[in-house]
C-alpha cells in the first residue's frame, strides 16, 4: 500500500535521526535546560528575525494550539475561528475543554476574512456573552490555500481594531514557506502575529512544535502552562536536537520544498487528465475530486482520506506527500488513473 494520508507517517528525515544518534550517549540536563535546545532556540530566533522571541518546545499541534489558547486567554474570552479551522473540527474539542468558547465563522477558501472578525466583534459585545479575544488561522489553511501577505496585514488590521491577538498554527508551515505563490516569509509572521508554531511533526522530525512568542510579554510564564498541561518531557533535548537539525542552513526548507514539488506533480497529472480540484492549493496538500467508482480502484493500492461528497456519483479526496514522498508513488498514482 503507497500512502498519501498525511505528512507524518514516516519517522525522521536523515538530518534529524543522525542528530540524535550523534547525541544520544551525552548527558545533558533534563526539561530542555541544555545547550542543544538553547541552540534551537536562538536559530529559531535569527530565522524569525525576532530577537526578543520567547521560544517553546512541546509535544504536538493539538497541544500547541490549546496551551497557547488557554494562556493566552482569560476564563470568560474566546478564539474566532474559520468554520474549517483545526481547532474547531479535528481537536475533540480541546480548546473548549480549557474553558474557551471557538466562535466560528464560514470559510472563504479555507480562510478566515477580517469581515467575519468584524462580525464575531460586533456580535458579542457584553458581559451576558464571552468575549472575542484571540484570532486563530492556519497557514496553510486546512484546505492547503495561503494566506498571502496583504491578507495576513488585513487580519492584524482588524485585530488592533478590536484588540484582539492573532495567533498562527504552523503544522505544514516549511510548506506555506516555499510554495511557488506565497510572499509571506517567516519574519512577516514573526512580526505580524503575536504567537505562531512552527511544525516539525509534519515536516521531518519524529515529534515536536516550536510555539514562538513574538509577543514576549505574551509567553511570560507560559513554562508554568506547559508544565501544568504535561508537556514538558524530562528528556527535553530531543525537540531540541531535532529542531536545532531542522533549522540548519536549508533543512527546514528542503523538506517543505521536496513535499511541495510531489504535490505540485500530483497536480499537474490531474490537470493533464482534466480532473478537477475541490480547492486550487500550491501547497502539499491536494483534494482532486474522482468518480466514486474511480476512488474505490485507487484505494486497492493507494490509501488516502476520503474528504466529502461532491454529488452522487463524485467525491474528493485528499492526498498530502510528505518529505518522504518518493517520485516513483507519485508517478504510480498517476498511472492507475
């Protein structure tokens, strides 16, 4: 079976497994208090161009996204999220299990608009309803669309408009970073979101998000918050190694690159074949959209998620390659059309 399910069923890519045998018999000190996470830290840091960046290493994007939530956010506020957003449809409600409320908003090609922050704003005004305080995006969405760089300044527009933070979930962010389209750059999001992750799960390590904190004051204390939340490991130098392997000259990017340009064949052997998509995407994710009796062929040999009906005899599916992806699944896939 060739799969195209997700970015995160291989182990690591080899830059991150050599780091960890080359340091596995050292001795360090535990939860992170060593030199090889102060080293991703600061790397973190130049490639951000945010100095001042508090920097935290943690388990995975659900908890990333519900710690930062729940510190960012006092007991009666809530997150304004695109209907298509991770935390609102594919998180078991992790958010609202901190005691915050995700208002919700319809998707425009997977994104939330500063219009549907407007109306979230103007909507809950007093105390008999919780209030807006967080806006939650995805870059790229869950569609695999992009933010471009005006719409990212439209959002922190309207943010400041109604002092709202804006916070970005970078699962697949090394492929928003080198997708042919997109003009919003690492140091962009440094500077125009208060927190943001950067993915490591889904872009070559075994494990592991770095939550950034443009917004210093903003991850004051928020050690206290992953430790309370269980995600501090005592052997917190391996989301240091890895992430210090990751942010080597090149590697983060490399692998977000590989995947993009798997993707991008998928793409265009779809289009020769004058196969539609649910959604036009540059990123790694794709969701063609087959004849039912046509995905039942594929899923013989391929496996892949089933997204939503289109009509009666169509639906689509989604196919996401990963660093791992090889040329040769991509050119199978292709052939079995």
């Amino acid at each position: 079976m060739i799969s195209f399910r997700c970015d995160y069923e291989e182990g690591a890519c080899p830059e991150v497994l050599e780091a960890l045998v080359e340091t596995n018999r050292v001795s360090t000190p535990g939860y992170g208090d060593d030199a090889y996470t102060g080293a991703a830290v600061e790397a973190i840091r130049r490639k951000a161009a945010c100095p001042g960046a508090e920097v935290y290493f943690v388990m995975g994007g659900t908890p990333a996204n519900a710690m930062v939530i729940a510190h960012a956010l006092r007991p009666y506020e809530a997150a304004i999220s695109a209907d298509s957003g991770h935390i609102n449809g594919h998180e078991t409600g992790a958010v609202e299990a901190t005691g915050h409320k995700v208002l919700t908003r319809p998707n425009v090609n997977g994104k939330l608009t500063p219009e549907a922050v407007r109306e979230v704003a103007a909507e809950y005004i007093d105390e008999h309803v919780v209030k807006p305080a967080l806006v939650y995006i995805s870059q790229p969405t869950e569609l695999g669309t992009l933010y471009t760089l005006a719409e990212l300044k439209a959002l922190r527009a309207v943010c400041d408009e109604y002092g709202l933070l804006l916070y970005c979930d970078g699962a697949r962010l090394a492929s928003a970073l080198t997708a042919q389209d997109n003009d919003a750059e690492l140091p962009d999001l440094a500077q125009l979101c208060d927190a943001f992750y950067i993915g490591g799960t889904k872009c070559g390590a075994l494990f592991g998000e770095a939550v950034v904190f443009s917004n210093a004051a903003l991850g004051e204390n928020f050690a206290y918050t992953r430790k309370q939340r269980g995600n501090l490991l005592a052997k917190g130098r391996l989301l240091g190694v890895q992430f210090g392997a990751l942010m080597r000259e090149g590697v983060y990017e490399k692998y977000g690159a590989h995947q993009n340009a798997m993707a991008d064949k998928l793409r265009a052997g779809f289009a020769a074949k004058g196969l539609p998509m649910l959604a036009q995407t540059t990123t790694n994710q794709l969701f063609p959209v087959l004849e039912n009796a046509q995905i039942e062929r594929l899923s013989q040999r391929f496996a892949f998620h089933t997204w939503g009906k289109v009509d009666d005899s169509h639906t689509a599916i989604r196919l996401v390659t990963s660093w791992a992806t090889q040329e040769r699944d991509v050119d199978a896939l292709l052939a079995s059309l």
